[in-house]
C-alpha cells in the first residue's frame, strides 16, 4: 500500500515521515507541493515543520499550494490523511477539520516526549489503538495552542471528534487539552505532536507512532 507524503517549502519532517511509512510495512511516496496528481496513493500524510515559512500565519499559503487541491478532493472522497503538526494546521486552514491553531500561550517553542489520551480509536489512523489507551510521543512546536468557539467546542465532543487529549500539564493552552482531532467521517485526522518520530526502537520515546500508520494500512486493505 501507498501512502504519500507531502513536502512543501519549510517542510522539516518530511523524510521522518517516509521513513515511518516504511518501517510500519508501507510504500512512502513522496508528493511535491506543486504536484497536480497525487500519484494513485491510498492515503496522505501532511508532515511538520514551517512551509512556506508560516507565513501570514502556519498553514495559510500551504492550504492553496496545487497539491492541496488535490488531498482535499481525495480526502472528501474517504482517502486517509494525516496531518502532523504544521500538517494539522494545515488541515484547519483547508477546512478539512475544525478549530484552528494559534501560538502556544507561553509564546515559547516547545520539544518534550508527550503523553496523550486516545479519545477515539475508530478512525483510520487510530483503529490500532484501544479507546482511552495513553501512548507516548514527541511534541515540538511553536504554534500548537488549539482553539475553537464553544459551539464548535462542544460539537466535536459530543460527536465524538476529539482524537487526543494531552495527558497531565497542558503543554500549549489548547482548548479542553484537545491534542487532536478527526472529521465527521473519521477519515481525516490532524494532531499536534509527531507519530512520526516515535517508530523506531532507540529513538523517541516508544513505538507507539508506529501504530498511527499501520492503521491506516490495515483501513486501505479492508475497504
């Protein structure tokens, strides 16, 4: 199975990501920002890092990027997408997922491994995962405070669209400790925090990444 990963310009986990498709059985295929096909893959990851150098504000100028056009069509059609930090951002700009993402409310960076609370393991990239199981993972950001209204707040709870919770401290301010969250579909998930660097045995903290993209593998095979 397929799943391609999208570099943009400022794009910083982009490889990381490749390599975690491989090592959870995959074929990373890396797509371009200026692609206008994304090249017959099963699912998409939108990585981290600053594309386009965050600019107006993180994720504004990647939402319009061609290649975007194309991951909004597919994912709107049931293909798989993760978004992964500036990836999630990206995703609220595309209106693919609720809420938005503003600076963290110290107003510093932030990097630490990171608990978090599985809040709905029926999607695509959580269906590995068992419901409130806590796995551990790495957390870097500058602009990670996740933020909604209180109608929008209280929809995504009540329909089940909170992903993950931060475990302990809120590390950013984020509304309700939301780490992440999903579509109504369950298809499209966005998080804060990098799976992507939690995959390999001696690097990160667990393994427990690895179990983001092995979902989304098993989900293509048994549609």
């Amino acid at each position: 199975m397929k799943i391609g990963v999208v570099t943009f310009p400022g794009s910083l986990d982009d490889s990381d990501a490749r390599r975690a498709v491989r090592l959870s059985g995959g074929e990373a295929v890396a797509l371009w920002h200026g692609d206008a096909t994304l090249r017959d893959v099963d699912a998409v990851v939108v990585p981290g890092g600053f594309s386009y150098g965050d600019y107006l504000r993180a994720g504004a100028i990647a939402r319009f990027a061609p290649v975007m056009g194309e991951v909004i069509t597919a994912a709107k059609g049931g293909m798989p997408v993760l978004g992964i930090c500036n990836g999630f951002q990206i995703l609220t700009e595309s209106h693919l997922l609720p809420g938005s993402m503003i600076q963290n409310d110290h107003r510093r960076f932030l990097c630490r491994d990171q608990v978090l609370r599985v809040e709905n393991a029926a999607t695509a990239w959580t269906a590995g995962f068992a419901a409130d199981q806590e796995i551990s993972v790495v957390l870097k950001n500058q602009e990670g405070q996740f933020v909604a209204d209180r109608a929008t707040l209280d929809r995504i709870e009540g329909e089940g669209q909170v992903a993950f919770r931060y475990v302990g401290v809120n590390p950013n301010g984020s509304s309700r400790d939301i780490a992440g969250v999903t579509n109504e579909r369950g298809n499209v998930v966005g998080l804060m925090p990098h799976p992507e660097h939690a995959v390999e045995e001696g690097f990160g903290p667990s393994l427990d990444g690895r179990t983001f993209f092995t979902s989304a593998l098993e989900q293509v095979v048994s549609s």
